[in-house]
C-alpha cells in the first residue's frame, strides 16, 4: 500500500489523499484549494493523477475544501462512484451547483470591468453529473467498494453528514485498516451530535490538525459573546455582517440567535440569511433530523429551528442588493466562509467602511484569504480589485469553530487507538498549517504516536 498526500499537505484546503491498494486507487476526498487567487487556481486546474486510474473516491463532508474539485474529475471524464453519507449528497447537490455559478458570474463581473481573471474550472452541467455519480452510504453501514476493500462511516461531528472513513484493504493475504478523520467537530456544537472515533483500531490514521496547537473557548462563552456583538452592534445603529460557511456554520449561528431571542438576550432586530445556497443547505438539514443531537432543549421544544419571527431569507439578487442600502441594525449572514466569493464581498464593499457596522468573523480563515486579512484587521481590504479602507469593528468568535481542538484533536486519537486491539503504526497529519502541525506532532510524539507529516505531493509507503 501507498498513499499520496495530494492536498491539504501542510495547509488547510485542497483535501485529497490517494490510497493505492491492490492494484487500486481510491480518493480521500477532492477538494478545492482556496488562498492566493493565481496560486490556488494554479493548483485547482492540475490534477494529481489521470482521472482513468482513479477507482473510487470517498468523500467525508460537503464543505468545497473537501468536495469542490470533484466536477472537475467528472469535467475531465471520471465516470466512477463516489461514496458519502446521504446527507452529503444532498448537501453536495447544493454547493457545487454553487460553486460553478459563482466562478462564472465572478469570471463575468471581473471581465466587465476588465479585472483580470481565471476562467471557471467547470459548468453546473459538470456539478450535477457529478452528483449522479454519488452513492449516499449511511453511518454504521460496511460496504465492499471495490474487491477487496470495505468502507465504513461513522460520525465526525463537522457538519450535517460529515463522517469520518475506514477502510479495510485485503492485501497480500492480510487487512490494512486506515482511518481517515475527515474534519473532526467538537462536543457540544449545536444541532448536530458529538464525534464519534471509529472503533476497532487502525493500522494507519490520517487526522487533520487545523487547530492542533491550541484550545478554544467554550460554546457557552462563544454564545455570550455572540449577544454582546449584536447587542453593541444594534445600539449603534449598525450592520452585523457575518461571512460564514453556508453549510453548517450558518445554521449553527442561526441556532443560536434563535436560543438568545427566546431568552430575550439580543434585540429585536432582523436577521437576513442572504446566501440562496445557505438557504438550500438549511432545508437540506431540516429534511435530516434524525441527525440532530436530541439531547438539546431548543430541538426537543421545536421542529423550527431555523424559521423564526426575526428571520428573513433573501434568494433574489435584487434582494440581497436592497440590504446594502437599508438602514440598521440588523444581522446578515453571507458566504464564502472564508471570504473569497459570494454576496458577503458586497456588502463589505458597502459596509467595511462604516464605523457603526461590525465584521463578526465566526470560522477558521486560511492563509492568504481576505477573511485572514480581516482577522489580522488590515486598514485597506481589497474587494473585487478595489480598495475599501476598514473601519468597521472587527469582531472574533473562535468558540464557534466546527474543528476540534487541540485537546479534542488528542481525545480522539487515545479513543481510536485505545479502542483497537493495535496501536496504528503510521498517523500522517494533514490538514494544517505547519505551526499547528508541528505542535500536534510533538504532543502525539509523546504520547507514543508513530507521527509523520507530508509534505505536498509526498507518497508514504504502509509497511
């Protein structure tokens, strides 16, 4: 056996390892890169391996850094299976639909104005074949994918659907088994349940490490936190613009306005979900609440989480365009979660300048996005080429953060290894930037972990 750490090999988007078993090749996701727009383009249009020697893909969640290359392959003629939880087809059908039309009507907006810019990497025609490849395989079920090799998902706790990977390999008269993590969530984030570490132990884990060299804050403080934002924001008369991952991070932060509102800790002010693909993904988890976590007071009292009196839902351009001349306050909600696409570019041109208004980062943001520039609360932001000076408040909420930290991170893997009767001979670490790699590496190192971490293109041999 080798695996080819193809994407998110020191870095965070691109997610795609290639598993070569038995004369076989099965991809571990194939994600889109995101950061630097000539670079990441660069990396999205080269493909790791000819689409004919790839046998099967397994895809953990629907978030684009995991899923957003796949209709390229389909683009490219792969004509393969592709196998996820039902839940994250669903969701998939949404978001890559999503991402082929905001790369055409970027690439449009960009040619107007004569902006230079890359042309889109694939059609909404090559999206939905894409998904009529997809095979939704539920939790908890083995399934012989290939001769020789049996997938299994369990619970990741990430976002709706997200699983986390095991395959069994027949080889050489013997079973690998490798266990993929996926994006690992944390105990207690709303709505969906806690992760659950695959059992039966591995001979080989590859675990992402986004937050692997610190902690976060509690939900419980991130919800307060989330009050006074708004609440601050409100008396100021301003606009809560909150870039956030239209599946998963949306509907939590929903969630939660929907909690602080009956509990009277946040004004009465509306609450625009302005991003038709979060919408999509919404009803995709209101028509799978069999996955939410029943041990939460808001889900045992309402079958409406995400439809209440404050909300309103704007699908229509003309819509969206309206709240940029609307008076506050009032909350928006808009993708890219990472700031690098979508209405939310809109409304910082319009609103980024305005002292009143508050830039609520609420997720994870890569190197060399613009949702990292607003973190580090540069003066001059650029959106679409032009320069907006910022004076908004900037405000961070890192206690939201669907990644398990560091000591989760740590938790999972003594549950994955006490919970088999081998300790994994290999762990790769993938998934993360080179300084919370190193950390998790060191903190795995002692505690008797056998660590490697790849490098971009790197190929392990499993002995």
């Amino acid at each position: 056996m080798e695996i080819t750490f193809a994407g998110a090999a020191r870095e965070v988007t691109g997610s795609c390892h290639l598993v070569h078993t038995g004369g076989r090749t099965i991809a571990l996701d194939f994600g889109l890169f995101q950061g630097r727009r000539s670079e990441s383009n660069a990396k999205n249009r080269k493909l790791p391996l000819d689409v004919d020697r790839i046998d099967a893909v397994v895809l953990s969640h629907a978030h684009i850094d995991h899923a957003g290359r796949l209709p390229l392959l389909a683009k490219e003629g792969y004509r393969n299976k592709i196998w996820c939880t039902p839940a994250t087809r669903d969701l998939s059908a949404f978001m890559l639909a999503d991402a082929a039309h905001i790369q055409e009507k970027d690439a449009e907006f960009l040619a107007r104005r004569g902006k230079e810019h890359a042309e889109p990497l694939y059609s909404i025609r090559d999206a939905t074949r894409t998904i009529e490849l997809m095979i939704g395989l539920p939790l908890h079920t083995p399934m012989e994918i290939l001769p020789g090799i049996r997938l299994t998902f369990h619970e990741a706790g990430h976002i709706l659907g997200s699983a986390a990977v095991t395959l069994e390999c027949e080889e050489g008269g013997r079973t690998i088994r490798v266990i993929f993590s996926g994006d690992i969530g944390r105990d207690g984030l709303p709505i969906i349940r806690d992760p659950e570490p695959p059992p039966g132990g591995a001979d080989v884990v590859i675990v992402e490490s986004t937050y692997g060299n610190r902690d976060h804050p509690s939900v419980e403080d991130a919800k307060a936190n989330l009050a006074t934002v708004v609440t601050d924001t409100a008396a100021r008369g301003g606009k809560v613009l909150i870039p956030a991952f239209a599946v998963g991070r949306t509907q939590e932060i929903l969630y939660e306005l929907h909690e602080l509102a009956r509990a009277g800790r946040i004004p009465e002010i509306p609450i625009f979900i302005d991003s038709p693909l979060a919408i999509n993904a919404t009803t995709v988890f209101e028509a799978h609440p069999d996955l939410f976590d029943k041990s939460e007071a808001l889900i045992r009292q309402t079958d409406r989480l995400f439809r209440f009196d404050l909300v309103r839902y704007t699908r229509e351009a003309a819509e969206s365009k309206a709240l940029n001349t609307m008076r506050g306050p009032m909350v928006v909600i808009a993708a890219s979660g990472m700031v690098e696409s979508g209405r939310i570019l809109h409304h910082l041109a319009h609103g980024a300048s305005d002292p009143r208004n508050t830039v609520l980062i609420v997720g994870f943001q890569a190197e060399h996005t613009l949702g990292r520039r607003l973190v580090e609360r540069q003066p001059v932001i650029k959106v679409h080429g032009e320069e907006i000076p910022l004076k908004a408040n900037v405000a961070i909420i890192n206690g939201y953060s669907a990644h398990a930290d560091r000591t989760g991170l740590r938790s999972w893997m003594h549950r994955v290894r006490d919970g088999g009767s081998r300790p994994p001979r290999h762990v790769f670490l993938v998934h993360g930037e080179a300084t919370a790699q190193d950390a998790f590496g060191a903190t795995l190192a002692g505690d008797g972990f056998p660590v490697a971490i790849p490098e971009a293109g790197e190929t392990k041999v499993i002995s």
